[in-house]
C-alpha cells in the first residue's frame, strides 16, 4: 500500500520574473504589502516560505488561479529593511514542492504544500549519459555566450547529482520563466536533463546567430557614429586619469575648509575625500560616498537664526490666529524671557496635550514665527520603524538619514522649532521602537551629541525647541513622558468658540470663498445657535467647516437675487442648515423625588446628566444602568454602602435593603461614562428615593464619595461649570478642595450661579434636599 503524501502550511510568496530553484541561494526585494506580510509571518513561525511564480508578471495582486502549481520551499537567511516599506529577503531553496490549495488570502497568501519526490525512470548508464551530455553543452554554451562565469562551469564539473545539475545550469542560463518553470515542474530527473540538453541546443545556435547579427551591425557602422564612438572613447580616458574628479574632490575640499565642523566629522570628511580621489570613476562607491561627504557638509553647522525676544511682539503674534490657550502662550512668553536673561539656554521640550481640533499644531506655527525661528514638522502617527529617526546604516543600498537629521537640513539652521505631532500614536514591531529612539534626542542632557545611523558623527541638537502634541498621554511610555513638560490644551468653551468664529473662521472663510468682507452677516444670537445646535466638538474643526457650508449657501443666495450682502438670521440658518442637529435639556422648574443633576466631563467638553433612582419591592439588589464604567459602578456601590451604614440618620430601617431592589440609571443609555465624579450625585439620589424627600432642580453636583462620606475633588471643573451655565443651574455644589480651580471659570459663568463647597455628603444633602431626614 502506498504511503499518502502529507501537506504542511505555510505562507506562500507570488514571484514576479524571478525564480528559485532548490540548492539555490538568491536575494531579492520584496514590497508588496501581501508579500511583506507573508515574508513577517514566515519569520514569526520556522522561517520556511513558498516560493512560487506567477504566470503575468504585470498583475500586481494574482489571482489563485494565476500562481504556478510547482515552486519551491525556501529557508529565509536574511531580512533587511530598505527605505519605504519593502524589505531584501536572502533564501536558500530546500526542495520542489506542489501548491494543493489556497487556505488564506488576507493579510498574506497562506497555502497547503505538498514536497514533490524526485525519480528517475532512465538507468543508471543512461542517466550518466545525460549528466556527461549536460556538462558538455553548458560549458560549450559558456565558451561561446561569455554569459556565464568560468567559476560557475568548473563549479559544475564538481557537482554529481544529478537533480542538481539541472537546477544549477537552469538558473544560470534559461532567461524565460517559462523554461525555467518547465525544468521545476519536471520530477523525473532523466526527463529533466533531456529537456534542458535540448534548450541549451536551442541556445548554442541562438549565441551563434546573435554574433553574426552583431558582427554585420558592427561594419554597418557610418563614419560619424564611429567619430562619436571616438570621442566618448576619449572623455572616457580623461575620466580615467582623473581629470574630471578631480574638480569635484577640489570642491569638496574647499567647501569641508568653510564649513565649522566638529572635530569628528572634519576627520570623517577628510578621510572619505581622501578614499573618493583614489576610487576608480563608474563604480558605484564613488556616488555613494560623493552623497554621504555632501549630507555631512549641507547640515547647517554652526548657523542659527537669532532669536526675537520681543515680549509685546510675541504675545501680539500668538494671539493673532488663535484665541484662548493661554496656558501655552504664558509659557512661550516665559521662555522667552529666561532666554534673554541666558543666552546660552538650553531648548525646553514641551507636549501639549488635548483633544482633537483645539489648534496644538497651529499654535506650534504660530510658536515658530513668533520667536523668529524656522519651523520643520514631523508625524509620528502609525511610525513603526526606528530607521524613520534614526537612519539607516550605510550598509543598506540606498541608505539615507533619518528624519531628523533631514528636518535639520531642510529647516537650514540648527536652532528650529521642531514639532512631533502626535506622538501618542506611535507604535513598534520587529524593525525596533520609534519611542526608544526618541529617548535620546527628547533628552536635554543627552542631544548634544545626537548619532544618526547614516552620518555615525554627534550632531547638537541642543538648541532645537522640540515640541510634542498627543491626544492622551496614555499611550506615551512613561520614560518618555518623563522628558518632557505637559501643558494641558483644554477643550474650548462655548464663549470662546464664539470669540474664535467671530474674529477668525467666518472672516477666513470668507475670504477663502471669494467673497467681499463681511458679506456674509452673522449675529452673536446665530453664531450661539449654530455652535450649541449643529457642533458638539472639543476643538472648531466641525465648527468651521458647518461656518464653510453657510457661507457656501450664502455665495449661492446672492448669485440668485443678486444681491451683495448676506445677513444670516436663525430662520435662515435652519433653511441652509436644517434643523439642529443637537439640543440640550434643561433642569425640571418642580423638586423631583430620586432624580438628581450630576455634571460629566467628556471630550467634547462638559454634560449634565441625570440620574435616576427608583426603588421597588425585592431581595436587596442594587441595579446600574447606562453603560457604566467600572469607576463609576464602584462608586454607586460605596454610595449605597455608606447610606446603609447611616440608616439611623436618615431615619431608615437597620434593613431597609433587605425587601428592596434599587435601580440607579444614568439616561443616554448608549454613551459610555465613567469616573468617580458622580458619586455624590448618586447618594443624594439614592437618599432622596428611600426617605421619598424631593431634590432640588435648580441644582447640580460633581465629587466622589468615600465610605466615610468625605467629598474628594475632581478633575474637568471648568467644562463642567460651563455645562451648569448653559443648563440654567442655579446653585453649583463643588468639592471644598476645588474651590482654587474657581479661579479658571469665567466672571460671567461665575455671576450665573451660587457656588456650594462641600465637605463631606451632609453638605450636599443640606442644599440639594427640599429638607433634611429626620433621624430615628
């Protein structure tokens, strides 16, 4: 009975015009995505590929159907990373395989291999016959082509398998990929060597005709083709003593003598223009080292812009296109003055963080302009590799400095603002981790003396303003985050939004639209209305583009009735814009019974919540709704704790709970919310359902609880406040120890409500309580 041959999976790589033959050892460049990701699995796992061509070279991503059935499982030696996003792979072919079938097509091809045993149906005289005819043909057809090495034909003469000699003889001759896809798919070796007997025939004669064609071109020649065969004939020879070299070794000499290089680097470039004058003119190192002693000499060493340290001017330019952040201007004006008191200061490295759209990389513009600085900017969102920051070593073919050396250089001096925007957003595999990297040059006691992996020389980065923005410090390592100085950039608020679309977006898009100034009329009330009803965003980048959609259908009404001018009213607001989008509930007027005004910080600013309390007949269980976080379930369990643990105070049953189940739910049931800073409007409810006392309306409350009933501050106290303003609130129950952010609220925020500082829960139940429980 015969044996049944297994199958094995493994990642299968489609070949475009190449091929690999077993015993054979090649490198090639990978960078189709597909391909990438099968070469990434394939190390991952025991490092075997399939390697198989497909049948039209020019499909970028073949089919199934359009793959060979015969190809070859390879070992992978070797992976290097080249610029961009493809790879140079060295393998070495083990044996003839068969595709069997196409298990996975996404992300990579992934397949079921089966190995193709080889055989032999000739003798054992025939088949040495056919060895022996082989060998005599390749080395005739050596003789004749000149094509293939005298190396490569002794090598053969050693060789004494026969399956092997096929393979080596049909990678180093066949030039289709038809021929040579028919010696792989061949398994019965005899068979093999016949057929490539009669292809290396086939050659000989091609070679023979192919010289006889070149030899009557050769005589066919004109006199003036042979003149200027001459005369290239004769540059060359000047190439060949150096005359032309020369001059640029000069040059490069000179330009070495005016550049203020370090100590390291002079020595450097002096050694790499002594090795350029001795290579020899047409080789490739001569480019190679020509453009690595020019990356060297086009950094801008020694040169910087001066710095304007005009306090009133920088202030003036900071608040021209942006409104608000006044956390990052005081620190830019700060810096500012220290380094007009110390010349020599070192660069600070600050990371403005927050939500997206509030201006953190306008703001870094605007930085750059208002110090007088040069300005280069680098996303790190999705970077992976360290060779983006740090290079690639001259090793590599087409190696080339990271981008910082390259922001460097392009920026002209070596005092820019150098931004990294979204540096939260960096992520690392196998080829390194960008973080890591950044360590060094994000460290001020570290980046004077920074190492590219191209240039291997100290570069001072020392007086490069480094500025950061993320998102969220979360994802940021926290070495990282240890380099560098926070600065919150808060979400705007909706007076400042007001204040930014006024002075900035409408006359910007205006203009950006043809039309006049102030064509397009909008008053405070609409301006209100299409921020509250048709934006809900921490920054203005919904904002602007609703102000663009407005001033859009405002440049259509005046084509229509011909007119100049546009004033938007909320009428004509609600026809261009339909109706709101967003609408904001207001406070109930009637004290309600377990319903209790909490305020939430979100990312798009401040909310007001309710939360509801109901209590029913049952066995004692506490019940949460709304999609709550873990946080904010903990703290309705340490709220219903402590109101068991003070049932006496408010005149409770010792074992109320027993024959009752509570349910606290918390409304915009599809919104996530967490955080402990509803829990005291949770207790306040839940007191407010078991001893049926009504709770005030007109008012709102944000603080954790603990199970002693103490009040612990909270985080977010602005959005929050504005949130009580916009919802009518009338008094404002705080934490005692957040009554210094109260300096942050605007005045007229402020004026709109009483502000309650509680201490502990009993103060929060005094003011939101119609009354106060009578104790038992």
């Amino acid at each position: 009975m015969a044996k049944k041959k297994t199958t094995v999976s493994m990642p299968v790589l489609a070949l475009r015009g190449l091929m690999v033959f077993p015993h054979m050892v090649l490198h090639f460049d990978v960078g189709r995505v597909k391909s990438v990701a099968a070469l990434e699995e394939a190390m991952v796992g025991n490092q075997k590929v399939f390697l198989v061509a497909q049948q039209d070279a020019d499909i970028d991503d073949p089919a199934v159907e359009e793959l060979c059935r015969v190809g070859t499982v390879a070992n992978i030696k070797q992976v290097m990373n080249l610029p961009g996003d493809s790879l140079r792979v060295l393998v070495e072919g083990e044996y003839r395989a068969e595709l069997v079938a196409i298990t996975q097509e996404e992300p990579w091809l992934c397949g079921d291999i089966r190995r193709v045993e080889e055989k032999c149906a000739a003798s054992e005289v025939e088949l040495a016959a056919l060895v022996r005819a082989t060998k005599d043909y390749f080395e005739e057809y050596g003789r004749t082509s000149q094509r293939v090495s005298p190396e490569i034909v002794n090598s053969i003469r050693e060789v004494e398998e026969a399956g092997q000699i096929a393979d080596i003889i049909a990678a180093n001759v066949l030039q289709k990929v038809e021929d040579r896809q028919r010696i792989l798919e061949e398994a019965d070796v005899s068979r093999r060597l016949d057929t490539l007997c009669g292809i290396l025939a086939r050659e000989i004669e091609l070679v023979g005709v192919e010289k006889q064609v070149q030899a009557r071109i050769k005589k066919q020649i004109e006199k003036n083709q042979k003149d200027y065969y001459l005369r290239e004939q004769i540059k060359a020879i000047q190439t060949e003593l150096g005359d032309a070299d020369a001059t640029d070794v000069e040059e490069l000499r000179e330009r070495m003598e005016h550049t203020p290089l370090n100590d390291e680097a002079r020595q450097r470039v002096e050694k790499e223009i002594e090795r350029l004058s001795r290579m020899a003119p047409g080789t490739p190192e001569v480019g190679m080292a020509r453009t690595y002693i020019e990356w060297i000499l086009d950094l801008p060493w020694g040169k910087s812009t001066p710095d304007n340290l005009d306090l009133k001017r920088a202030r003036k330019v900071l608040s021209q296109d942006h409104y608000g952040l006044d956390k990052v201007k005081e620190r830019i004006v700060e810096y500012l003055a220290v380094l007009r008191m110390k010349q020599d200061m070192k660069g600070p490295i600050l990371c403005f963080v927050g939500p997206p759209g509030v201006g953190k990389t306008s703001i870094v513009r605007a930085i750059a302009k208002a110090v007088g600085r040069k300005f280069v900017q680098m996303s790190l969102g999705g970077v992976r590799d360290e060779a983006e920051i740090r290079g690639h070593r001259r090793t590599y073919l087409g190696a080339i400095p990271g981008r910082i050396i390259s922001g460097i250089k392009q920026a002209g001096t070596m005092n820019p603002v150098f931004l990294f925007d979204e540096i939260d957003k960096m992520s690392h595999d196998y080829r390194g981790d960008p973080a890591s990297c950044l360590l060094e040059v994000l460290d001020a006691e570290q980046n004077s003396a920074f190492r590219d992996h191209y240039l291997e020389l100290p570069f001072d980065l020392s007086r490069v303003m480094f500025i950061t923005t993320a998102n969220s410090v979360d994802t940021i390592p926290g070495p990282l985050l240890d380099r560098m100085e926070i600065i919150e950039v808060p979400s705007y608020t909706e007076e400042e939004k007001l204040q930014i679309c006024k002075r900035h977006l409408v006359p910007k898009q205006i203009e950006a639209h043809g039309l006049a100034a102030k064509s397009v009329r909008m008053t405070d009330k609409v301006l209100r209305q299409l921020i509250e009803g048709y934006t809900r965003e921490a920054g203005v980048r919904t904002l602007e583009r609703t102000v663009a959609k407005v001033v859009r259908k405002a440049a259509v009404t005046m084509l229509d009735e011909g007119v100049a001018e546009v004033s938007v009213t909320p009428e004509v607001l609600r026809a261009y814009l339909g109706a709101a989008r967003y609408t904001r509930e207001m406070p109930e007027k009637e004290p309600r019974v377990g319903v209790v005004n909490g305020l939430a910080y979100t990312t798009v600013g401040g909310e007001m919540l309710e939360v509801e309390c109901l209590t029913m007949p049952g066995k004692g269980s506490l019940q949460l709704t709304g999609k709550l976080g873990e946080v904010m379930k903990e703290s309705a369990e340490a709220a219903f704790t402590w109101v068991r643990a003070h049932s006496a105070m408010l005149g409770l049953a010792d074992d109320f709970y027993k024959d009752r189940d509570i349910h606290i739910h918390v409304p915009e049931g599809a919104v996530p919310k967490d955080g402990p800073s509803a829990g005291v409007t949770m207790t306040t409810a839940l007191v407010s359902v078991l001893t049926g006392i009504a709770v005030r309306q007109d008012v709102a409350m944000t603080g954790e609880i603990t199970l002693r009933g103490r009040v612990l501050p909270i985080g977010g106290l602005k959005e929050k406040s504005l949130a009580a303003y916009r919802a009518g609130i009338r008094v404002l129950i705080i934490p005692r120890e957040n009554e210094k952010d109260l300096e942050e609220i605007p005045p007229h925020v402020l004026s709109q409500f009483r502000v309650v500082t509680a201490e502990v829960i009993e103060d929060v139940l005094r003011e939101a309580l119609v009354s106060m429980p009578l104790s038992r």
